[in-house]
C-alpha cells in the first residue's frame, strides 16, 4: 500500500516501478499487480497528454518517448485503473485466494482521505502481512503522521480509527478491524478502529519534490529578488524562514509572510498595504539574542502541541477544521 499524493508524486512511483520490472524475477512479475486509484488516474492521463511538450516535460522525457515510440511512460503495461468498488474488492479476495501481489497505490499521500485510508483498512482485516510505505510529508493531524508517532514511541501495534467506508457492505469479519462509536459535539459517530504491526510501516525518503531550507535560500540567491513572500506552511515555520532568508539574501529590501487567502501582488507596489508580516533586514538586526531565543522556544511549544494535536484526533475524529483552530488558539494564547 502507497499512500501517494495524485499529482506528481503517482505519476513518479510508476515511473519507477515500471523501469525497475525487468530486474524483478518472472515469477514475481507475474504475481504482481499494480494498481492505481483515484484521482491518481486522471492526473497520469493528463501527464500523458502532454508528453512531448517540451514546455511542460523535461527533455530528457520527450526525448525518451520520441526514442522509443512508448508514449505512457508514467504507466506501466501492468498498472491497471479500477474504476468501482466491485473492481477494488475482486483485486483484494484474488490476492488472497491466487497469490498475486497487489501494489496500491492511491491517494491521499497522509491517509486523510480518498482511498488510501480504505485499502489500508481492508488491508488490515484480510492480510497477515503487508506493508504501508509513507514516500512523502506527513501533516500534523493526519492518519500518515499519527501511524509515524506510534513507530516512533515504539508501539508493537498501531491503532488508528477512521471513517473510511469498505468496498462492500462491511468489513471483511476479522479481529483487528471493528466498528466502533465515538461521542463528537454533534453526538454519536460510527467510525471503524483498526490495528496493523508496526512493522508494516516503513516511510520512504527521497521522493520529496520540495526543497529544504538550504535549497530554497539557493534559489532566492540565484533569482536575486528585491522582496519575498512566503505563502506555505505554519506560521512558525514560517517565521523562521523569513528570519534566516532576510539575512541571507543580499538582493531583499523586505521578506513578507502571507496570511490564509491573503493576495500577494506581483510587483513591489502595494505591498506596505497588505496585512501581513514583514521582516527587512534591519529589524532582523536589531533584535536581540533574548528575543529570539523566546521564539525559538515558542516555535518548539507549537510543534509540541502539534504532535499532541495529531493523536488527540486521531482518538476523537476531529476534522481538520477543528485541529487548525485549535493551534490557532493556542498560538494565540502563547503569543499573549
């Protein structure tokens, strides 16, 4: 099971695995199945679209489809697209009655939605062995990051609930997967409680197509702007950022962190307007040791209770709504 975002991260997983059959035994390429769900589906019909445009792919790929005459890369001939949930449920009972292997792999890449959540559950009820790999970041607050912190606390097993439906009309009968109800502020809830070995688990580094902090203090240097807007990730985050980039970056008269729906304007002008955070490299200067070693202290409290945030919902189903106004809060409360 490949929990995986559909966009970018799908297409690359298969890209991979297709390159890589033919160093796999005949025996086992013919047990395998590789399956790709979801939105995952879509995405990698559009990749394939646009597979010769070299404004959109790199030319490495064009000139690799132009060679070969093979034009959907991005999908192995075994890769196949089910399209119901009878499709999902038949792939699942061939596995265990004929020994194929099936390879899932569906988003959403953090088990917080799609099917990903679903195969895993069904996973859990019908296998004695299997194995969930984590390729990408796993959030705060979700299932993906909940299953990393009880392998990081040690945990024989992990417990997880969900509100993931099964492809039938129930789960298939096993101990380790049960309904359950939880009270919520909007009373009771039916959820499903599901337990995997911990050995299941494995998170997979290197597949991120994000760059570090070093990375992005490269590009900004190499694009030398005047002023900067950070617009992703939590506020302390990018709080951090903003500090390091203003001074490092020699180009930057200013470093604006956006707020949630907040514009940033393309050109300079206008910017002193918007209500958002801004660094410039003399206040950086001007701010003492003291001050900053309270943010740095601030910044490991939130991240704290961001950690404490992600098993307390996954014990109580909050959405995810609930879990961002409460770090705001409490950052709220802190900052007061």
């Amino acid at each position: 099971m490949i929990p995986t975002f559909a966009v970018g991260r799908a297409q690359l997983l298969q890209l991979v695995i297709g390159d890589r059959l033919h160093e796999f035994p005949d025996e086992l390429q013919q047990k395998m199945r590789l399956v790709v769900d979801g939105m995952a589906q879509e995405a990698t019909e559009i990749y394939h679209e646009y597979v010769q445009d070299e404004t959109v792919m790199d030319d490495a790929m064009v000139n690799r489809v132009v060679e070969t005459g093979y034009e959907t890369p991005f999908q192995p001939d075994i890769a196949e697209f089910p399209k119901s949930d009878t499709d999902r449920r038949a792939l699942l009972e061939d596995a265990g009655g004929t020994g194929t292997v099936p390879i899932v792999i569906a988003p959403s890449g953090m088990l917080s939605g799609g099917n990903s959540p679903r195969y895993l559950t069904e996973f859990a009820a019908r296998y004695d062995r299997a194995t969930l790999l984590l390729t990408g970041y796993q959030a705060s607050g979700t299932l993906g990051r909940t299953l990393q912190n009880q392998v990081k606390a040690d945990d024989d097993e992990l417990t997880y609930t969900t509100e993931a439906t099964p492809f039938g009309t129930d789960w298939p009968t096993s101990e380790t997967v049960q309904w359950t109800t939880i009270d919520t502020d909007d009373g009771p809830d039916r959820v499903t409680r599901a337990t995997i070995p911990s050995d299941w688990l494995q998170t997979v580094h290197g597949f991120s197509g994000h760059a570090a902090q070093d990375g992005l203090l490269e590009y900004a240097r190499q694009v030398s702007p005047e002023a900067i807007a950070l617009i992703h990730g939590p506020e302390y985050a990018q709080a951090q950022l903003a500090e390091h980039v203003t001074r490092n970056v020699e180009s930057a008269s200013q470093v604006t962190r956006s707020r949630l729906l907040t514009p940033i304007p393309l050109s300079r002008e206008g910017t002193d307007e918007l209500a958002t955070p801004v660094l410039t490299p003399e206040q950086v200067e001007g701010t003492s040791s003291d001050v900053r070693e309270q943010v740095r202290q601030l910044r490991e409290q939130v991240a704290a209770l961001s950690e404490e945030l992600a098993t307390a919902r996954n014990e109580s189903t909050l959405s995810e709504a609930d879990v961002r106004a409460i770090v705001h809060d409490e950052q709220g409360e802190q900052s007061e």
